[in-house]
C-alpha cells in the first residue's frame, strides 16, 4: 500500500521538477545582443553621460534652429538698444553695438559646434591611419613614425598657431589648420597601443594565412576592433578644440568682427563686466563651460560603456 502511494506520487515530483528547470532557464536564457547594442544599454544606465548626450542634442538643435527663428539679425547693429540687461524682448541683453546677445551665442554655437567636430574628424583620419600602420608594421618604421610624433608634440602650440595666422591670416580655416597640425598625435598613440595588442591575436594571423594584404587587416580586421577607444578619443577631442578656438579667438587670433563665437563674445563681454554688463560675459561662458562639461561625462560614460573591464 505505501510502494502504491509512492508511486502515484512520482509523477508530481517530476512536473514540479519541470517547472523549476522551465523557470530557470527562463531566468537565465536571454536574448543575444550585440556588441553596440549592449554597449548602448550599458550607457543609458549612466544617468550623468545621459544627461551630457541630451544636453548636446539640444546645444545642437538650438545652434541649427536658433539664429534661424530669432527676428534679429547676428550683423546689424542697432545703436539706440546698446547693453540693454535681459527681457522679455532679448532674452540675453544686447551687447555695445545693440546686437542681441541670445542670437549672436546660438550663431557661436554654430562655429565653435563646427570648429570641435571637424578638429575631431581630421584627428579621426590621420591619427587612426597613421597609428594603425606604426603599429602594425613595427620595427624601425614604427619607431622612425613615433620619433616624428614627439617632434610634433613638442612643438609650442602657441608658436604653431601664430605662424599660421602670419601665413594665412586670422580666419576659421586657420584656427582648424592650427588646431589639426599636432592634435592628430594623441589619436594615433591611442590606436598604436590598440594595434600592438591586437596584431598577435589569432583572427590577424587566420587573415595572413588567407593571403589578406597589410592595409586591408589594419582596415577590416585592426580598426573596427580599436573603434570603442577611437570613439571615446573622439568625444574628448571635441570639447578640447572648442575650448582652444575659444581661447584664440579670446586673444583675438580666431573669428573675426562681426561674426561672433564663444570666445569672440567672452573677450568682448570681459572689458564689459567692469562697467556692470554681465550677461555679455556669462552667457557665453556658461554655455562653453556646459558644453565642456557635457563631452567629458558622455565620454566618460562611453569609456565605461565600451571597456568591458570597466562596466559595473
């Protein structure tokens, strides 16, 4: 009578089994995701790096959109509204020649947005080729390429640009062709040391074994697999050229009248402060440091997001 009742009983203990094993595999059988796309789910769980990425967006949208709605012009001068303190009218004052203040930051938005992003781009190129054949080649060529790298680095930055402006003379492409001379460098170190790493893995040497050509292992196999670094150099290397086209044209060496960019209305609005004029200094002040700001966190993030070492 009890081997009966134990009997009857086994079925029920293996459907119970069942239905542990169903909710653990549940539990640990996820869907497969990406490389990108799990780096993307990893940032959005970076609060601060979000709220950097958001505050870009729309940096971007207002320097697209702004100087477009405004009704006042960026050029014209309207001498009888000189320093008029902010109002319902201009949002951010006007400044000494009744220029408003709200339409002349967006329109520095623009170049200064301009100014980063191409600096960023011309590093991109000639930093992750130049970097990626030193280190894949190595021996003498890499270390004649590096030789050249260190001169470029040592070079004063202040003296490059000064010569640049006696050359070409004071104008955006100028201050581009200062801030892309030597910027590049730092990029290529970057994707040097990535190459170094990655050149002995066994995916290079299954692409030997196939007859691939150097340039295109470096292009297919070397690069795509550096792009997380690459990306992360990138959102540094933005805020970095704002920042130093902001202090050129500071000293006078950048934009010229009457087109404005951050640092254009920051040496403007600094003579102003002593006669009590502050917004013509802290608005585009707050936004270089917001902008600033805002790079270096989403960098931060993406570091975090794109290493697998650092991601908590």
């Amino acid at each position: 009578m009890q081997e009966k009742t134990t009997a009857q009983n086994v079925p029920e203990e293996w459907f119970r089994l069942l239905d542990r094993k169903k909710t653990v595999q549940q539990t640990l059988v996820r869907p497969s995701v990406s490389y990108w796309s799990d780096a993307w789910i990893q940032l959005k769980k970076n609060k601060l790096a979000m709220l950097g990425l958001g505050f870009l967006i729309l940096l971007g949208i207002a320097a697209l959109f702004g100087p477009i709605v405004s009704p006042y012009s960026v050029t014209a001068q309207h001498l009888t509204l000189q320093n008029l303190a902010p109002s319902a009218s201009h949002w951010f004052g006007t400044d000494e020649l009744g220029r408003d203040v709200f339409t002349r930051t967006w329109y520095g938005a623009r170049i200064s947005l301009f100014v980063g992003v191409v600096a960023a781009l011309v590093d991109l190129l000639i930093g992750v080729a130049y970097g990626g054949i030193s280190g894949y080649i190595g021996g003498k060529t890499d270390l004649v390429m590096m030789r050249i790298i260190e001169i470029l680095y040592g070079l004063p930055y202040l003296l490059v640009v000064i010569l640049l402006m006696v050359v070409m003379g004071p104008s955006l492409l100028t201050i581009i062709v200062a801030l892309t001379v030597t910027g590049w460098t730092g990029m290529a170190r970057i994707v040097r040391g990535q190459v170094l790493q990655l050149k002995n893995y066994e995916f290079v040497t299954a692409s030997k074994s196939f007859g691939s050509k150097p340039w295109r292992i470096v292009r297919k196999n070397l690069v795509p697999n550096t792009m997380g670094p690459i990306i992360v150099q990138m959102t540094l290397t933005v805020p970095s050229a704002i920042f130093s086209e902001a202090f050129l044209s500071f000293l006078g060496l950048g934009v010229q009248a009457p087109f404005a960019s951050w640092g254009v209305m920051a040496s403007d609005g600094l003579s102003a402060l002593l006669a009590g004029y502050w917004w013509r200094l802290f608005f585009p002040a707050l936004f270089i440091s917001l902008t600033m700001f805002a790079f270096n966190i989403l960098g931060d993030g993406l570091q975090d997001a794109l290493d697998p070492k650092l991601r908590r």
